[in-house]
C-alpha cells in the first residue's frame, strides 16, 4: 500500500515538473520568436529609413510608411514583452528562468524603448519637414534641439542586440537631423546678414542696421540663442563696434568730425559712418580731448539704444547682450586712452581733473540708463579712488626729469653766490637769524667763528647748480602738501634722488669737459660745494618746519649722508684737473733749454709760455 502511494506521489511532481518545463519552453520560444521579429524589423526599418533620408526614394519621403512600421513593430514588441512579464510573474517563485533567457528579455525591452524613441524622433522629423523655417523658426528650433536630444540619447544606450542600428539607422539619423540645423541655420545667418552688415567705402567704414519692433524679429533671434548661434554673432558686432567706432573716435584729432548718423531707404534702416583717418609719419600721436571723446562715445551708444532697443532675445534686450561684451572693455579703453594720460603732474591741474572724473561718472551713469552698462560693470570711481598713486608718480618721475635735464645742461653760464670777505659778521647773524638760525644762548670759547660756520665764501657756480637746489627745496615743498603718508613718502624720496642722480651722473656726463677745462674744472667743484651748502641749509631751516608733519605720519628724512660723497667728488674733480696740468708741465719742461738763449725773443715767448702754463 505504501508502496503504491509513493508511486503515485512519484508521478504527480514529475507531472509537475514537466509543466514547469513546458512553461519555460513556452517563454524560451517567445523569446526567441520575438527577437526574429524584432531583427527582422530592424532590417525592414533600416532599409526604409536608407532609402528615405539618404536615397531620397519619393514614395517614402511623400508618405508616413516609415513611420507606420515603427508604430507597428513597437506595438508587437511591447504586446508580446508585456505578455511574457505576466507570465514569468504567475510563475512560482521558486521557479527560476534561466538567467541567459531574462538578459534575452531585458534586451528586448531595450529595444521596446528604442523604438518608442525612433517613433518620437520620425515624427520630430516629420513636423521640421513640412513646418517652413521662415514662419515657424523658433519652433522649429525648439523642435530641432529635443531631436538632437533624443538622437543622442538613443545613440548612447547599448548596441549589442543588433548592429543595424549602429551602422545603418544612427549614421542616416544623424545626417538628417545635421541637414535639418544647417537649413535652419543657414536661413537664421542670412536674417542676421540682412539686419546687420559692416562695409568699408571710400576710406569710410558703414554700419548697415535694419531694426523694428516686429515679432518675427524677435522669434528669429530668439531661435539663434536656442541654438547657439546668437552668442558669436553679437560678440562679432561687439567687436567691430570696438574696433571700428570706439577705437577711431578715441583715436582721432577731432571724434565729434569723423562719424555721421543717417538713416536708409525705409524707417527701419539707419547707418553708422565714421571715417578713418591716415596715420601721421614723423609725428607722435597727439592725445584725444577726453570731454570730446565721452560725448563722441555717449552719441554713438545713444543711437545704438535708440535703434535696437525693441529687439529682445528671449526677453533679452539686444543692447544688454552687447553691453555684456563690450562694458568693462569700454571702461578700460576710456581709462587707458583718456583718464590716466589725463591724470595731471602738478597739483594745480588736480581741479580740472577732477571735473573731468565727474564728466566720466555721469557718462556711466548714461549708459546704465541705455542698459550698456550694469552694476557688474567695472567702475570710473574705482580708477578715481587709486589715482593719486599714479599721480603721485607721475610727478616724481616728472621731477627726476627735470634734475637729470639739469644735470645734463652744459657747464656755461655762471652766477656769483656766498658773502665775500669784507661782509660784516654782525650783519652775518643777522641774516641768519632772519632764517631761524638763532644762536645759541650758551656757546663755547669759539664764539667767535660762528657767523662764519654756515657762510659760503662768494665764489661762481653755473646756474644749473642753483637750480637743482631750488628743485630740491620745491620738492621737499610738495611733500609737506601731501594728504597721505604714501606720498609723501615718496616726494621725500625723490628729493633724495635727486642728489643721488648729480652725485652719480654729473662727474660721468662732464668727465672730459672738467678734465680739460679749467675753469669748469673749478666750477664743478664750486657746484658741489654749492650744494652741500644750500643741504644744510635745508637741515637748519626747512626740515625742522616739516617735523611735525613727518612725524604725525611716521616719516623722516636727512641729508647729511650726501655731504661727505660731494665733498669727496669735488676734490676727486680739481685732483683729475691738477693731474692734467702736471701731465703738460712735465711735457714742458722735457725740453732741458727752455731757460737758455732768453735774449731770443722767440725763444723768450717759449719759456714765458711755459711759464704762465706752471
């Protein structure tokens, strides 16, 4: 009995079993039919989708048979994947498809997604196909980029279940879609040709504008953003706005004379043309009036605004996408060419400076309300705040100019200073006392020397040397006058410099003149001289009025450390004058019978030469 019981038990799992086997049979088989079909499809749609966008055949350009294909082979692949999900779902769960059979099912369902996006990409086509770029083109931008997008998309997913796709319905695809954004593009680059165009005429450069306010304008232009055109297109008109306005205007003798607004055939239709003007040979380019050039500048932008404020680019004035390119450009042109050779070297001019400042402010301010420039925009006031460095050091470097001219200058005219010797020592005191040099209340045994301790002897030096300590004391002047430390810190140093510069350049720049001359030879060293003397000078009577100033913004400033070195070069002059002579002396007196036959006249001329020589 129990025997027969485990026979029956037997049987009923292999009954079982065979059912379970039947049923992966079963989806075994439609897999495999489906992925016929699907091959044979694919084959079908590849030769189709050949023939349409690469052969061109009429009865598949003219009719949706492509598309009808596509539409039915996604429909049988996606009934039939959906009948097999259902069934391997209402298997039990221990029943396990082989995992070979379900990589086989998922490539199918890949391929169910693939054609649902070659069905939404036919009929992208379809509509680019009988839509007119010239009426519909910002659709039809919109359009191109979500085909572009699932083009991409579908040519990115996994091409192992079949390579027809890859060799045969990508390439055709894309080459389509590449035709469709030319065509389109083409059109939208001949729109942008007709509304702005630039020639060059007789010498004369002439912007072509063609503006309205229509929406057609606008669709268009919006469709160029949409597909990447409208960027290079107003970066190239920015450009040339650069180029060939803000550059000549700010280049030529007169910009106010050189450009001419005028306006077409029709109300929307205006011109720009400005002239160029031929360089000058041999003749160093004369700075622009910055007044002329800011009002040159705002008329040119004024009519800019006025032509092309109507035109929006996706809600965005064109005028701001050129002031995006252009703004801190033309800030940084203006401050280069106008502002800073304007920037003055002598504190006189700082007024008529500041008015121009202000000028350039309020042109800032109009090309905020023209919408060229915007709070992002590099400011004028940014340049006015650090101005006065430049200045400062303009004006330094405009006084080491004027010492080194100095230094420079020949050694001829000569001027008589210091007291002679008669001048009364009392009459002395009192002059210095004058000055602040007062005397001291306790004084030693030596009293007696000290009118004379800062008295120059009357002697003759060339007026170069006077004017070189005059500039010395001008400049030490100009430090005292200085708001900030910075500055004066650096006008004290020039004043340093200054006697830097005659110590290191005078004796090199006057070498062979002191050497041969005498009498410059002496004068050379009365300059140096000279100089010491109106140093200390400066040491007793000018540096103590300027202490406090110093002090309050930690500066200081001596120079007694020159004295010595000048001291030393005067001496080395007259050593290198004393040293010719002895070189013509000795030349001289080579002759042992100078002092013979001395009732001669001709020989008595010879040693009377040779005499007053020694």
């Amino acid at each position: 009995m129990a025997s027969t019981l485990r026979t029956g038990t037997e049987k009923l799992i292999l009954s079982v079993q065979d059912v379970e086997d039947d049923n992966r049979d079963s989806i075994g088989r439609e897999i495999s039919s489906l992925e016929r079909l699907i091959a044979t499809a694919v084959t079908d749609i590849a030769s189709k989708i050949n023939r349409k966008y690469v052969e061109c055949v009429p009865d598949l350009v003219t009719t949706n048979k492509l598309l009808d294909t596509i539409r039915s082979t996604y429909s049988i692949v996606n009934h039939s994947v959906d009948s097999i999900a259902n069934n391997v779902e209402n298997m039990a769960k221990e029943m396990e498809l082989n995992k070979k059979k379900l990589e086989r099912l998922e490539s199918i369902k890949d391929w169910k997604l693939k054609m649902h996006s070659l069905e939404e990409i036919e009929l992208l086509i379809c509509q680019l196909w009988y839509s007119p770029n010239e009426e519909n083109s910002l659709a039809n931008a919109v359009l191109l980029v979500d085909l572009e997008g699932k083009l991409k998309d579908i040519l990115q997913r996994d091409e192992t279940a079949d390579q027809a796709f890859a060799e045969r319905i990508g390439p055709a695809l894309k080459t389509e879609v590449v035709t469709l954004r030319q065509s389109l593009t083409y059109m939208l680059n001949s729109f942008w040709d007709q509304i702005f165009s630039l020639r060059e005429f007789n010498n004369k450069i002439i912007l072509h504008l063609t503006a309205s306010s229509n929406d057609a304008l606008n669709e268009k232009l919006s469709a160029m953003d949409i597909l990447n055109l409208i960027d290079a297109k107003i970066g190239k008109l920015s450009s040339a706005l650069m180029h060939h306005f803000c550059k000549r205007l700010i280049a030529a003798k007169d910009p106010t004379e050189i450009i001419i607004y005028r306006d077409g055939t029709s109300f929307s239709e205006h011109e720009y043309v400005i002239r160029k003007e031929k360089p000058v040979e041999n003749e160093k380019r004369k700075r622009p009036e910055p007044e002329k050039v800011l009002r040159a500048m705002l008329d040119l932008f004024k009519n800019l605004g006025r032509n092309l404020g109507a035109m929006k680019v996706n809600g965005k004035s064109v005028i701001q996408l050129i002031g995006d390119k252009i703004s801190n450009e033309v800030v940084e042109l203006l401050v280069h060419e106008c502002l800073t050779p304007a920037i003055p070297y002598d504190s006189k001019d700082i007024p008529a400076f500041e008015a121009l400042l202000a000028s350039t402010d309020q042109f800032g301010e109009e090309m905020k309300k023209l919408g060229f420039f915007t709070n992002l925009t590099e400011s004028f006031r940014k340049f006015a705040e650090n101005y006065e460095s430049t200045f400062i050091n303009r004006r330094c470097s405009k006084i080491i100019d004027e010492a080194r001219t100095l230094i420079e200058a020949p050694l001829t005219e000569f001027v008589s200073v210091g007291n002679s010797s008669d001048t009364d020592e009392d009459e002395t005191v009192e002059e210095y006392v004058k000055t602040g040099l007062n005397k001291p209340k306790e004084t030693d045994g030596n009293e007696e020397h000290y009118p004379k301790l800062m008295r120059l002897v009357n002697c003759q030096v060339s007026r170069t040397a006077i004017e070189i300590a005059d500039l010395i004391v001008k400049t030490l002047d100009d430090a005292a006058k200085a708001d900030s430390a910075s500055a004066m810190g650096k006008i004290l140093q020039t004043a340093r410099n200054i006697v830097e510069l005659y110590a290191w350049t005078a004796p090199r720049k006057h070498d062979s003149e002191i050497s041969s001359v005498p009498v410059l030879a002496a004068i050379s060293y009365n300059n140096c001289y000279y100089i010491c003397h109106r140093l200390m000078i400066i040491i007793v009577e000018i540096l103590p009025k300027m202490r406090d100033t110093m002090q309050a913004k930690n500066l200081s400033i001596s120079f007694t450390d020159f004295i010595p070195n000048l001291r030393q070069i005067a001496a080395e002059t007259m050593e290198k004058q004393l040293a010719h002579c002895r070189r013509q002396v000795s030349t001289l007196l080579t002759n042992d019978t100078i002092f013979l036959g001395l009732d001669d006249v001709s020989q008595y001329e010879k040693c009377m030469k040779c005499w007053m020589a020694v």
